[in-house]
C-alpha cells in the first residue's frame, strides 16, 4: 500500500465568484497533503477567473489553471476538467465551486480506499445545506459490493452518492471512460456513471461528515427544482429503467418499477387534478419521460387523474385531512364554479325558455296559476 498515494482535485466553475475562494481554501485546508489541483474556469465573467489566478500564484506547484476554448455545457465542462487528471494519481476528488470539503475529508477517503482494493467509489456522510445526507453502510460497515449497494438503492430507496462533491473515485475509473459523464443523462448524469462503475467495482464509506454541499445559490438551481418539481420521483424511475436490470432480478426489477411508475404518475395525477398550470413542469417531466420511453400525452394523464380523484373519493378520511387546511380555497373555488355554471348554464337555459314564450300566452298566464 503506497503511504501517501496523489490524490487529483478537480473544480471546474462559471461564475461562482461569491464562493470559489472558500471553496480553493477547504482544499488547502486538507491534512492529507500528495495532492494536485486542477481549476478549470468556464469562460467566467464575474471575476472568478481572477480569483483562481490569485491562489495559482500563491501556490504554483501545487494548483493549476486552465481555460476552456468557448462557454461549455455543466457536462462537458466536467468532462474537459476530468480529462487534465495527471496520469500518475491513484485517485479523483471533484469538489464543486460553490462546496467545500472538511480538512479530514481527502485522509479518511483515501484510507478507506487503500485499504479495501476492490472500492472503486468511497463516499461519506454530505452537509447538504443544514442537514446530513446519504444513509451510508450500516456502521461500522466499511465495504460492500456494488452488486449488493445498487441492489439496497434500488430495493430500498438508499441514496448512495450524493452529489459529485461527495464522493472519491480511483482515477482508474476515469480514465477508462470517455467521456466520464454521459451528456444525455443530464442533470443525473453523475449517479448513472457510479452506477456503471459499480458493476465492476466495491463501494466504500467513511462514517463521517465530510463534505458540504450548498443549497441557497443560483449554481444549485437544479436542486431548487427537484424540490418543486419532485424530480426525486423521476430519478428513482429513470434509475431503475437504466440500470436495475444489470442488479435485479426479472421479478425484483418489474416489482420495483411497478412501484417507482405507481409513486411517478400518482404524483402528476395529483398535480393534474389540483390544477398545476406552471408550463415548465409539464414541459420537463414530458421532456424527461421521452428520454426513458415513456410518453406524456392527455391520454397518460387523465388515466392518472381518474385514478387519484376516485382513491381520495373511496377514502373520506384522507380527502378530508387534506382539504380541511385548504377549506378557503375550496370554498372560494366551489363560489366560483356555482357563479360560472349559473352564468353559462342556468341562465342561458332560462334565456331560451323565455324566447319561446309568445306574447299572447305570457300576457295570459294569471299571476296565481
């Protein structure tokens, strides 16, 4: 086992003036100390540039910065910065401008690794925001296969990557794939590329938090969405169709998505039916299914909302715990619909009664009759 083998870290930015600096600093910060540092600036315009520069200076054998020829998709920017890798380390660190990982992070990652030959993957307990994710192995629990993790993701929802901040991958993995990242499984191009590495190699997992990722930026949009959207949904799906079958078996892998489709549709049911007018949400999760064979038409989804509206109306109790907090809006809703209904139905049926009436016979009806 080499003492100290080169770790590559790797920070490809865009306009991350705001946190790039603190970023750079938790990777000087670290106490494992046989690293390189490869900065890739993204055609930035708000002075990132310069900040890296400044610490290049400060550190120039230690930090590197290069420069991407014209403005180039998150994808293929990460793609490029992996690409500059030096072909002697062992291992890769991305750690995303607006993250930071903490000083014992690069050391307790690369222990894991070292002493496990076959991890391929090491992850750790992630700060997202103000609250730790991934559920990791159960402790003290270093190693496990990649067969037997993906099989827990997919059998029992158990996020295991986080985001590409979170995890240390052998620089022999990414080497052997170009590019690393596949561009048509964007934005969750980077769970699907651990999910092919795993089918060759063990995943590792250090019972501490190590890294930080942020949620309050604009660079985080993405996350922003899958919150609003429910994007979650759609990733447990598009995993499932893209990778389970290489983990599950035929009855394990149909059961599972029978249950990620069911969780899916039963969500954009519900959205249907509460009236979900945004037109990007309808735009993306069209887009999204179309690329994994499913088609979202009007078809699709009036099934979906037939589906919801009768499950709520056989379950009183649950339609009335959830219309009860929103009993103004029902209400002034209900209004609305008796108002339209009275204006364009009633009325319009009176209207035509009237018009059949000949004056002879409404001048002759006797006002007691």
């Amino acid at each position: 086992m080499e003492a100290t083998p080169l770790v590559s870290v790797v920070t490809p930015f865009y306009n991350t003036a705001e946190y790039l600096a603190e970023c750079i600093e938790s990777v000087l910060s670290q106490t494992y100390t046989n690293w390189e540092y490869i900065l890739v600036n993204n055609r930035s315009t708000d002075g990132s540039e310069k900040i890296a520069q400044s610490y290049v200076n400060r550190f120039p054998g230690k930090i590197r910065l290069f420069h991407t020829d014209t403005f180039l998709s998150q994808v293929k920017n990460y793609n490029f910065a992996l690409s500059l890798i030096s072909p002697t380390s062992k291992y890769t660190k991305m750690v995303q401008a607006d993250d930071l990982i903490f000083p014992e992070c690069l050391k307790s990652m690369v222990e894991v690794a070292e002493a496990h030959p076959q991890v391929g993957i090491v992850a750790g307990y992630e700060l997202e925001g103000d609250h730790t994710a991934l559920n990791g192995l159960p402790y003290p629990r270093p190693e496990v296969s990649g067969r037997e993790i993906c099989r827990m993701n997919f059998i029992d929802n158990i996020p295991l990557f986080g985001t590409p901040t979170s995890i240390l991958m052998r620089s022999e993995i990414v080497r052997s794939r170009t590019p690393f990242y596949r561009e048509e499984l964007w934005p969750f191009e980077d769970s699907h590329a651990c999910f092919e590495a795993l089918r060759n190699w063990n995943y590792g997992f250090v019972h501490q938090v190590l890294t930080y990722s942020r949620r309050d930026n604009e660079s985080h949009s993405i996350s922003g969405r899958i919150r609003n959207f429910q994007m979650i949904l759609f990733i447990r799906l598009s995993e499932l169709v893209i990778q389970g079958k290489y983990y599950l078996t035929e009855g394990e892998y149909n059961a599972c998505l029978k249950k990620a489709e069911h969780e899916y549709f039963y969500f954009l049911g519900l959205a249907a039916l509460q009236g979900m007018r945004n037109p990007e949400f309808w735009d993306w999760h069209k887009k999204q299914l179309a690329t994994i064979g499913y088609a979202l038409n009007f078809g699709f989804i009036s099934r979906w909302m037939l589906l919801v509206f009768f499950d709520y109306l056989g379950n009183p109790k649950r339609t009335f715990e959830y219309l009860w907090p929103r009993r103004k809006r029902v209400f002034a809703a209900a209004i609305r619909f008796i108002a339209v209904f009275n204006r364009f139905f009633v009325r319009k049926k009176s209207g035509e009664n009237e018009k059949h009436l000949t004056p002879t016979e409404s001048t002759t009806v006797a006002p007691n009759s």
